[in-house]
C-alpha cells in the first residue's frame, strides 16, 4: 500500500518537512548531525528518497542494505502521457526487462537509477549527473539516454554497480559472518541460524504465540520458541552442541531477532507473491473490525475506493456480499432510536438468562414444560422433528442470519424466557433482581413485542438471500442477484399491504403488558421508517451498478455446458473496461465469444469444471488462451472481482488466530508478518532457508 499511503521520513528539522521537494543535496547540517529514522518508514518511491548523503555516515550501509533487499521499485501502474512534438509518450513497463537498475517513481512520473542512488557519486554530466538520481529522466521520446546511463565499463554507473556487488558478495553473508572467524565458527552459526528459521516457520504456520511469562534458563515457561528450539537440540546432538556452546549475547533468541527473522519470512513470502502476479491484474481485499469501516473505504472523497481510483481508472470497488446484509442491519440499528434499543434489551436479555449453567438449564426445563402443557393441552402437535430443544444465542455481529435465528428463538421460548426472569427477580442478589425487572418490564411492553415480530418478519425476508452470500464455494451470482430483487419487492410489498396482518400477528400484549394505542407512532414512526430504512440501505449497498457488474461475470461459468453463457452480456462486461478494451477489441470480441463458446460446447474436458478460476487454468494448460486472448481478459478481470464468500472471510478471520489472549498487544509491522506467513502459509512454505537466512543477514549489521 506504499504507493497510497506516502510516508514522511522522521528528522530532526521540522523545517524540511515544508520543503516542496523532499530530495536533499546535502546533510541537515554542516556537521553531519545524526539523523533519527526508521527503516520500515524509509519511501519505496525514489522520486520521494531522501539522498543517501543525508544521512550520518555511520547508517549509509544500513539504509543501502534496507534498499537492496527491497529490490527495485517497479509499480505496476497507468503510466501518464506526456506529449513531445505533438505525439504522445509515457513509461513502458517492458523497459524493466533489460535494465535490471530501472526504477520507476509515480509521485514524479520519472525513471530512476537503483545503484547510482544508492552508491553514485557527484560525477557533474557523466551518465545524465543527477538526472537518474534525484530529478528523475522523463524524456520517453528517447528511449536511447537510459542505455547511454550506463555507459562504459569505468562508467559511474557500473561503479556503483560494483559497490553494490561488494556490499553482498561472500564476505558479508552467512558463510563467512565475519572475515576472522575460523570455518568451525561459520559452521556453527549456520546450524543455530538454520534452526532458528525452522522454530519460527513452526510457530508461525500453526500461529502460535512466541513469548512466554518467564524465559529465565531454568523457567518450565520459556514460551513456545525457546521451549521448541531446545526441543530441537535435545533430538539433534549438532544444535545442542551449538546451543551450549554459544555465548549468552549471541545466541539468536532475543526477541528482535526473532521479528527480524518473522520479517525475513514474511518479505520473501511478499515477493514471491509479487513475482507470481508479474504485471496481471490483482485485487486489494479490505476488512475492517468497526462496521462503519465501510463507508470510510467507499467514500467519495478520501476513501480507499476513490485513492484507488486515481491511481487506475479500470479499478472497481465491490463490497463484501455478505457482510452488506450485515451492514444494512446494523445501519438500521444504528439510526432507529427504538430499533437501537431493542437489540439492547434483546443482547442483555441473552446475557442475564443465559449467565450461568444453572440460568440455561432451568430456561430448558421451562421450555420443556411449556410444551408438554401445549401437548396435553392440544396446543401442539407431536411427530418426529417438531418441538425440538431450543435455547438463546447471543447474536453474532458479523452475522446477518444469527439475529433472525435469536428472534425466531425468544417468540418461541417467551413464556419460558419470563419465567426465569421472575425467579432472577425474586432469588437473585440485589444488582440481579434490579437487572431482571427492568427487562421483564421492556419484553412485557407492547412497543417491544411489536418490534419483535416487525423484525422477524423482516430479517426473514432477507434470510434466504443471507444463506445464499455465506455459501464458502462457487457461489451462484446470478441466484443471489436474484435474491436481492426479490427481498426488495417483498420488503415493498410489506410496507404496502401487510400492515394489518402484522397487528394480527402481534395480538394482543402476552401477561397484562399494557397496549399503547399510538397508531401514528408505530405505524408511520416505527413500520414505515424502518422498512424504508432497510430498502434504502439494500439500495445503497447493493448499487445498480455492482449488481449489473457481477450478473455479467456469471455468464462465463462452465456449469451446465455453459448454460449462462450470455455473449451480450460479456461484451457488456468488456465495456466496464474501456482501458482494456478499446472500441477495436470490442468489435474483435463479438466474433471470438462465438467461436470460444462452439469450441467449449464441444470439448469435453471444459465440461467438468468447477468455477471461473479452474477455466482460467484449463485454457492456459491448453493454450486456448492464445486463441482467444479476449475472452482470457475477461477471465482474469473476472477473476479480480472477489465476491467475498466465507473462504475468503476465512483469510480475515486468521487475524483471531494471530492476535489472541497470549499476544492482545502486537504492532502493526510485527501483526503484519505473522498474518502474511500464517495466511499465505502454501507460498511460505515453498521458500527455502538459505533464502531467508541471507534476507535476515542483509538486514544489518550482525555480530556474534
């Protein structure tokens, strides 16, 4: 996110934070005072680096090696266009290919030097000066000037590409730590280091906590890193030797070194993800733990939706399904006073009823003698599956379906539910007592039983939809769209003609609750706004716009021998992406949508799959993707529109996993690379050691 989010480097001169340009030729001082910073808030953009001579001497090598592990900065990104002579020209990503030292800065719309920022000297004209530096080269229209950068084998450039080879090369590994060190020395350290690697990818895969309450040598709750890292030298004679033989400051364990090594892992694990992705499309899921998170990533003005947008006009923002269902709830409950307060009484009510064991088990037997008095009275009906066992659940706040579920629970479990509060009121302490009359008297009151079924009724309109959304695979778009009509007619249908049934529904008041005969209040106050409330907020939530979007994605599902297949409606799709598909590509597209459908319709091997991903593989692995390299488009563009199910919430959901009662305080940096291991834990495993050894070593400097 480096490329929304521009971070300032901290300094001690307030003074330059107001410069205009935030590139200096020269130390803060004359005397080259020490300037704080912090390498994680160090700009990725070179337009918007510091020079490395500003900088105390002593950090230079510090910083170069943050850089070099980083690599170069090559965004993917909607290159401007600046005209020269009248024809247009911008930065192409295919010069990367070629010249392994091309950056690339979207604050300046300028091409950069990787080595000569981080080893160039003042070389006056040779190479282009400061031009690849600290201006930044902008003359597309000649492509010739950045190879004549690199110039001969003397040149500026291949000399700081030589410090840059120096800086890395064998010495300054893990081979050979340090020059004096005997080969036993170097040996051992890579077996402590190498372990050291195996302990944390250990915790990280099955996101265990790392510290424990006391890591004193002889402490039976060292936590579970040093707990494991013994474990492994008590099974490997060659780490224990190590281990009891390595000084007590250079024993790897302290609690830096194992984030730095955690940062190891997570860095690679980001890169090979980068790597894989190249320059396809990618989607940015969002999540957020307060629920009106949403309407800050959509805003209009500064939301995360509109920054996006700046940066790529093809991008679309699509909100999570199933959590919108939520969202309109909570809306609801949010901005209806008596609404608000009516899932106040309902979240207390489970929280006083359901306090204890003794609570639950007596509201069962109340339940259970209710319904045996119903069956003996002829109320009820018996048969296999009715009058099963019922009890109250705590609504789930990231669950639309959960409310709907308590309510239909505390309607039939009423009687029951009042029993147990006059016996809270009559044998409870004194705070309990006050508790439980001050509920009996609000679930008794007709306002409540009114908004009891008014929301019964409503959440049960829009339950079959909620099933739909929390559907974990291949979830069918079209149904759902479908769905979303439907509880919006049934929603207006209810406003319109089921006012009547609803007061019949309701009755009159259960146990001598007094009827308040305010018709205009619940009505018009309560019935109308809250049902307009809700169409609105669908409306809202579920844009015309979005909808359209993803009814016209489903078209390209294989199921059924492509049975949704709509070839309009794909073009339609294409149209979303003007920037992918030019009026040209449109008309071209026509014609390879017919003949791409023949051809699926009669290839069997395309008949069994399952989802638009497994299509994407099946014509790559076949090659139909160069056939038809339109229609691949718009597989991929399809494919970066993440309808999110549970699997996906399931990524979100690791956050409880990583950050738990062991660990409730973590920073964002060390949080960050314990969720990126723990959820990409597929990617992570695929790096080797020697990889994130030498990552942890180029970090700075270490001695043993």
């Amino acid at each position: 996110m480096d490329k929304y989010l521009i971070k300032k480097p901290r300094t001690q001169d307030s003074s330059l934070a107001q410069d205009s340009s935030p590139v200096q030729d020269s130390p803060p001082s004359s005397k080259r005072s020490r300037v704080d910073f912090n390498l994680e808030d160090l700009p990725s953009d070179p337009g918007l680096r510091q020079k490395i001579s500003y900088y105390h001497p002593n950090n230079h090598d510090e910083i170069r090696r943050h850089y070099l592990g980083k690599d170069p900065c090559r965004p993917s990104h909607d290159y401007p266009v600046s005209y020269f002579s009248g024809k247009p020209c911008r930065f192409k990503v295919e010069w990367y290919e070629t010249r392994n030292w091309l950056e690339y800065s979207i604050a300046k719309d300028a091409a950069f030097c990787f080595y000569c920022y981080l080893f160039g000297k003042d070389v006056g004209k040779q190479g282009g000066g400061d031009t690849f530096v600290t201006k930044g080269f902008r003359l597309w229209n000649q492509l010739w000037k950045l190879d004549s950068h690199v110039g001969g084998v003397n040149s500026a450039h291949n000399q700081a590409v030589k410090k840059s080879e120096d800086l890395q090369k064998e010495k300054q590994h893990i081979q050979s730590v340090l020059v004096k060190q005997s080969n036993q020395d170097k040996a051992e350290y890579r077996i402590q280091l190498n372990a050291i690697v195996d302990c944390v990818r250990f915790l990280l895969f099955r996101g265990l906590a790392f510290r424990g309450h006391d890591e004193s040598q002889g402490s039976s709750d060292k936590g579970n890193f040093l707990e494991f890292l013994q474990f492994l030298g008590d099974h490997n004679e060659s780490i224990n030797e190590v281990m009891q033989n390595t000084w007590k400051n250079s024993k790897l364990t302290h609690h830096d070194i194992q984030k730095d090594m955690v940062n190891a892992i997570a860095h690679e694990t980001s890169k090979a993800i980068i790597e894989d992705l190249g320059n396809g499309f990618f989607s940015i899921l969002v999540d957020e733990s307060r629920y009106d998170g949403a309407s800050n990533m959509q805003g209009d003005i500064n939301g995360l939706k509109t920054l996006i947008l700046k940066e790529n006009k093809s991008a679309f923002y699509v909100h999570c399904f199933a959590h919108q269902l939520q969202l309109t709830l909570v809306a609801v409950a949010k901005n209806h006073i008596n609404i608000a307060d009516f899932f106040y009484v309902v979240s207390n009510l489970v929280t006083v009823v359901g306090g204890s064991c003794k609570r639950r088990d007596a509201l069962r037997d109340a339940q259970f003698a209710k319904i045996k008095e119903d069956l003996e009275n002829g109320v009820r009906r018996s048969g296999q599956g009715l009058n099963q066992e019922t009890n109250l659940k705590r609504p789930g706040d990231t669950r639309w379906g959960s409310y709907y579920g308590t309510i239909l629970n505390l309607i039939l479990m009423f009687s029951a539910v009042a029993d147990i509060l006059e016996i809270i009121e009559e044998d409870g302490i004194s705070d309990q007592k006050v508790e439980a009359r001050s509920i009996m008297r609000s679930i008794l009151s007709f306002e409540f039983i009114f908004t009891l079924h008014l929301m019964k009724n409503i959440l049960g309109i829009t339950n079959e939809l909620s099933i739909a959304l929390q559907k974990k695979k291949n979830q069918d778009i079209v149904n759902a769209m479908d769905l979303i009509k439907v509880s919006k007619q049934r929603l207006q249908v209810m406003r319109d003609d089921e006012w009547t049934s609803l007061l019949t529904e309701v009755g009159r008041p259960r146990r001598n609750t007094q009827q308040n005969t305010n018709l205009h209040h619940y009505r018009v106050e309560l019935f109308y706004t809250v049902i307009d409330m809700q169409l609105q907020e669908l409306n809202n939530r579920f844009s015309e716009m979005n909808t359209d979007l993803l009814i016209c994605m489903a078209c390209l599902n294989q199921s059924n021998s492509f049975v949704a297949f709509d070839k309009e409606k794909l073009i339609h799709l294409a149209k979303f992406y003007p920037y992918d598909f030019p009026g040209t590509d449109i008309l071209a597209l026509d014609s390879q949508l017919q003949n791409f459908i023949f051809d699926m319709r009669n290839n069997d091997l395309f008949l069994e799959l399952q989802g638009v991903s497994e299509l994407a593989e099946k014509l790559v692995n076949m090659r139909k993707h160069e056939t038809y390299p339109l229609v691949y488009l718009l597989v991929k563009l399809a494919l970066t529109l993440p309808v999110a199910t549970a699997t996906v919430e399931r990524s979100f959901s690791a956050m409880k996993y990583i950050k738990n009662e062991l660990r409730n305080r973590m920073g964002d940096q060390w949080m960050n690379d314990c969720l990126v291991v723990y959820i990409e834990k597929d990617i992570a495993c695929s790096i080797d050691n020697e990889t994130i050894m030498q990552r942890f070593q180029k970090m700075k400097n270490r001695r043993r």
